[in-house]
C-alpha cells in the first residue's frame, strides 16, 4: 500500500519502508531542532501555548480546551497489514509531535526539499506558532472486529471491554458516513487553520493506508475543562459544561476519564474513551420558544447560568426546591440539568470537550448548526451510556436537538519520548 | 409578511410595522447605552477592535481584514413589498449598529424580556466582546430586475450599470444554489462565534421577509488590507494577498474601491462592488505537484513568497528577467502573478478579501476545501472581470481550482448616524 503513498514511498518520515523495530528509531529525530517557530504577527490568535505530544497521557484530554477544532475519522484501505498499520500509527506520532512544536510534519518540510518533488508539508501553517495544538489518536472498535467477525489486524483478542459498540438511542437519527470510523484525530488548537493543517497534513500521511471516512470543524468550545477558563455558550445561548469535570479535580479524572490497569485492557492504562456525538439543533424551533421553556428545558436561567434552584453560576442544584408558581419543583426533573446530573446517574460524570458547529445552511434557508459533542470517560458502559439513555428517554431538550452522527474510541495511552501512540496494543 | 416573524410582530426593533419615516426614527436608539459589554476572558481570542456601523463607507471593506468570516446570500420572499424590503434594511442597519458594539440586537436582548416570550437575541456572543465585527450589506442584481424582466420592488431604473450579470468564465463549474442572491451580509470577526451571532439573528430578522439563499464560514483571511498586517497563507501553503491594494494606498482605494457619483448610479457614491467566488482546490491533486511546478503556477517562491524573478516578498515582479537554466523568463507568462499583474490588466486593481474554508470532506475522503474569494472593486467591468477572464483562459493555476460559487453584490454606500444602508438607493 505504501507505494501509493507520496510520502512513504520516499520514506520522508524515516519511518516506512524500513520496518517497525528500525521505524521507531526516526521518531522524535529533529523535533524542536531544524528551524526556529517564527511568531504569528498577523491574526488575533496570538496564543503561543505548546503541549508536549509525548507523556503518560495523550495531550487533548484534560488540557485546557483550546477554542477550535477540526476532527477526522478514518477507514483503513483494504488489504493493510498490520504491519502497515502500524507504520501508520508511527508517522502519525511522529509528525504529530512536530507540529504539536510548531513544525512542519518532516525536517525538509515544506520547502526545504527538492524542486523535483511535492512538499513533505502543504506549508500553510507556515509562520503560525503551535497554537496550542493538541493531536489526539483514538482507534475505533471496527479495528478490533468487524461486523462479519473478520479480525483484520489480529487484535481481536486485545479490544477492551468497555470499547462497545453504542447502543441505538431513542430519538437517533444517525447518518452512517458520518458515524463510526477505524480510527481518529482530535486536532485542537487555537487557531482553526493549524487544526486544519494539522489534519490535512496527517490525511496526506495516511494516503493509501486510510481515508477520511468523515470530518467535522468546531469553531466554539463549550466546555471548560480547566478551573481558570471562562464557561462559554452553546448555539442555544446558554452557558455550556458549568458542571464539567476539571483538569484540577483529579480524583474525578483519575476515576472516571483515566482507564486503568484492572479495566479489562492492562495496554489502555492511562488512556481514555472518547464519545463523539453529533448533534444538529433546530434551532428555528428554539428560537421561537419562550424565555421561560428555554430555562426550564435547561433547567438554568439564561442570563448566568444558576440553576433554577437558585444561586449563582456555580451553586449545586438543588432539586427539592419549589418553584415560586408553587406548580411543583424550581427545577423540572426532565430538564436537561437534572437528568444528567451524576446524583441521578450513580454518580457517573464525563470530561466534556465539545464544541459548536455550523455547516452552512439547508435548502430551506435553515442554519445547519449544533453542537458537536466530544466526552471523554472511563467507561461508556458506566458512564456516557446510561446518562444519554436517561436523556434520550425524557429530556425535554430532545425536542430541539437530533442526533445525527455518533462514534466511539479507545484513546491510549500517552507516547513515552520515542514511542507513538498504540505501542501497548501492539506490544 | 411581518406576521409570520417573531421579531417584527412585536416590533421589538422600533422599526417593523411604524411605517418608513417612523422606523428611522428607531435606529441608533440604544447603542451603547442599555449594558456594559462584559471581557471575554475564556478564549484566546481577546481581539477588542470595535469598528463603527455608522460613517461615510460601510466597515469591512478597507477594514484591517479579520481573521473569521460567516458570509450570508438572502433572497427576499415572494410577496414581500417595496415598503417591507425597506423595513428589513432598516432592521438590520439598527441591529448590526448594536452587534458591531458588543450588544445583543435590542435593548432586551438575550434575557431581559418577558419569560413568556421567545428571547430577541440568540445569546451565544453574551460575555464575548465586538471582536471587530463588521457587518456589510448588499444588494445584489435580482433585486433590481429579474431574469423574465419584473421589477419586483421599483428599482429597475435605479440599477447601477456596474452591477452586473457576472459572465460565464472558462471553467466555471457554478452550483446555482451556492451563486448569486438579492442580498448579502458579509460578517467578519476575530471570533467566529460573533461573526456567526451576527449572521444568525441578522437571519433571524429577516424571516418571513428574506431566507438564507447560501451561507459560507471562513477561517483564515487570505489577505492583508492594511500595511500593518503579515501576509498569511491560502490552502495551497503560499502567502496570498501579497501586493494586494492597502488601506493606506488612499488614491488607489479612491481609483479602484469607492464608487463615484459620476459612475452612473449617484445613490453608490461611497459604495462598492462585491465579487464574491467560491474556488474549491483540489488540494490532493496539488500536493502530489513538484515544489518547482507548485512555484512555477503561483511565480512566487513558497518559502518567502519573493517573485521567481528575484529579491523578498515586497520585491515587484520583473517579468523580463531570465530563467536561471535559460529556459525562459524567470515568472512564467501563465503563472497566476503574471496573469493577475495590474501590468498585465490595464492596470485594473482589486481589494481582497478572501479566506480559507474547509466545509468537511467529500464521500471519497478528500477535504472539501479551498478559498472563499472576496473582492471589492470600483467597476467589475474594467476590474474583476477581464482578470478573471485573463486568469481563466490561461491561468496554470486552472488545473488545481474549480469555480463553485459565485455572486456580485453593490454595496451602498456606509450610513450616517441613525440612518440604514440603501437609504440612498431608496430615496
């Protein structure tokens, strides 16, 4: 398959072509080395954060949310071995670590190579800093078994429990080309054309070896996953991820977002599952609904985000408070707070990592818009699953959202320095 | 018609069922007086340029160039009257003289009206400064006469002979419902979320009188409009925008931007003419090309952006100097530089405005991605048209661009201080 690729057959990366034990080798090879990140003097996004692509987790998870985002899903071509799969998997880490530094995908880049040949790299990130860039690898369960029982790669044996297949829920309305997917990137960074760059770049990478199955940009993030970040609003006008597991709280993070030796999987400690939900509101319909059932929907006021119980942004619901028509309580026990709330799913909380989306307009003139939901858990089973069940049964939201793509991942562990990101599941 | 819209049956604007002379009296009412724009201190985008609604020429023309556009066609509906169209634009001078300042579209705003009433503002910029929103309108040729002749709102005689029926140009691939448009609202921001809170609740405004026709989301301006700002890159990885006209070039903004009163339609004096073409690239054919062909089809060098005839980016391309290996002039006759070269063109100018779009990826797995091409010139006739058709004829860029979309625009002249755009045209 590689010959179909530009770039390995050139064996630009140092990677393909020379096997896996030799692949590893290149990795990390010039990172930070080959030419300075010249500062972005010209957008607004002057944000000079870089995360480190390597560590004990992957970056994208608990960093802080940068504001955009472009994800990809992707299909393994027919008739890759696992070999190849895996030669993907470690051009993937290793570009990824340089453009997370605000490099180029390959030391000769995008215009350090010969005249005679394409670009290593398609160059427009060029004079952009990282950005924040935050490259994310998730693997899909139709790499581990098909729908027929094939086992493509040989890891049958290796899928983790908790990597199931979604169940339908009530309500869904899923296009198959935008669900599901062998594999994924999260590109997040601050500035949306270095998301792109970076998932067009690792597309070009993957050429003959995966496809993009489908694609999704992000331009608002909605959630805070950090203390310090401001809560910002979804495409419904309210504050978004108020109640989101933070960064800070890592007793909530190491029980429900980090796996862990004893889950069922010893090669996904320390990574993480990642629900990708996407979520088309009418929001022709909302618009036209009242203040009053917009806030009882939500089960918050739109001005601050308290909930109807009272307080402030960051008071705790309290759902035994009445409401002041006496009609029953402040907060009705079918808004979207009080369903999702863990006190009414075993505790269960997720990583929230969403963000909004317009996709132009329909031919009907209608903004194709929502929200496109990212969380990150432990375990769907526990988690994710049982939460969208109670919501998809009776949240009076259900009304103005309809769910039309839906994919899950395992997402490994972090690369130590040198390695790439499915190391464990291959080992 | 008006009954149909949740806005202007309430006549929350001031404006909608007064009647013309009332409405004016409605506009500018409020601006900057009913609430404090609170900092935006979650996102990176922390952009607090504000631009003024309200001058001579409409903002977002010679406006230093934002980094996030969401542009908008609207066709106004059947049965809309003259005196309705009138009131529309009134509506959207008075709520686009408040988004441009960091407020909600009326005094209520998001959530300060009734709860029994479906909110006038959508909410989703509330906490977010102005961002340097500009909001640009236009009109385009259907408004004026249509294809079988109707004058559908008495404009037929006030048509400007500059707006035009753009021709068919060699290549063009238009898709009929990404083209044209009665009118146009060109939003750009720093921040796409304010850029797309305008486009929104602008539509919002409209409903019942005008729908969205098509609609188009930007992600990284393509070219600088004022001195001060960095040449950023397109999705073929080269800085564009290079010699493109400046703001401070005041006589060749005069010469090539602002409509005169002289030019045949007195009412645009202080206006201009928007070309607006969707070019998808096809970006894998692309990076598969050489550098050397890559460079040759711009005739600028990727690295820095010099002209192949030698010097640094700013450097005029001298089209006589020799290929260094002797095989001809350094800057290929056909290359896009060359063809574009005001030399080459009468010395016709264009002011641009484009930026990079990615609207996700096609069912084979290639981003459907490339420039969103925005331009304003003085008279198309003698500006866009003949480069565009120097460029479609010969351009070598032809092989790596497809035309989709497509649409001229006369945008009127700026409003003075509590008046509406096309004011003039209507008078």
């Amino acid at each position: 398959m590689t010959d179909s690729s530009g770039l390995s057959r050139r064996g630009l990366l140092g990677l393909v072509g020379t096997g896996v034990g030799a692949g590893v080798l290149g990795l990390g090879l010039g990172v930070g080395a080959d030419r300075a990140v010249t500062a972005h003097a010209g957008g607004s996004s002057g944000a000079s954060a870089s995360y480190p692509f390597f560590g004990r987790h992957q970056s994208g998870i608990v960093t802080a949310a940068q504001d955009r985002l472009h994800f990809a899903a992707f299909d393994v071509a027919d008739g890759v071995s696992r070999n190849e799969l895996i030669e993907l998997l470690q051009d993937w880490s290793y570009a990824a670590s340089r453009l997370t530094a605000g490099l180029d995908v390959s030391p000769t880049g995008a215009t350090g190579g010969s005249l005679a040949a394409p670009p290593d790299d398609t160059g427009e990130a060029r004079g952009l800093p990282a950005a924040g860039l935050t490259v994310t690898i998730g693997v899909g369960p139709t790499l581990f078994t098909t729908a027929d029982g094939t086992d493509r790669f040989g890891l049958a044996s290796r899928r983790p429990p908790a990597l199931i297949e979604l169940p339908h829920f009530s309500g869904d309305q899923l296009i198959e080309a935008a669900s599901g997917g062998d594999l994924c990137i999260q590109a997040c960074s601050d500035d949306p054309q270095v998301a792109v760059h970076a998932i067009r770049n690792l597309s070009r990478i993957a050429f003959g070896r995966a496809s993009l199955r489908w694609s999704q940009l992000g331009f608002g993030r909605t959630s805070s996953t950090t203390r310090g970040q401001t809560t910002l609003r979804n495409l419904f006008g309210f504050k978004d991820g108020t109640a989101n597991v933070k960064a800070e709280d890592t007793a909530a993070v190491d029980e429900g977002v980090w796996a862990a030796a004893g889950d069922g999987a010893g090669w996904m400690a320390g990574g993480s599952y990642l629900v990708a939900r996407k979520i088309r509101m009418t929001i022709e319909t909302w618009d036209h609904a009242s203040l009053g059932e917009q806030q009882t929907v939500i089960g918050r006021d739109k001005a601050e985000g308290a909930p109807l119980s009272g307080g402030t942004e960051f008071t705790e619901p309290d759902f035994t408070v009445a409401a002041t028509d006496g009609g029953g309580p402040a907060i009705a026990p079918d808004s979207h707070v009080a369903l999702a709330h863990p006190r009414n799913n075993d505790g269960a909380t997720l990583l929230r990592r969403g963000y909004n989306f317009v996709d132009g307009n329909d031919e009907l003139g209608r903004l194709n818009a929502g929200l496109f939901f990212l969380c990150f858990n432990r375990d769907a089973r526990r988690q994710f699953v049982p939460i969208q069940q109670a919501l998809a049964r009776s949240d009076r939201m259900s009304e103005y959202v309809k769910h039309v793509g839906s994919a899950i991942f395992a997402i490994p562990p972090g690369a130590s320095e040198g390695g790439w990101v499915g190391e464990t599941l291959f080992a």
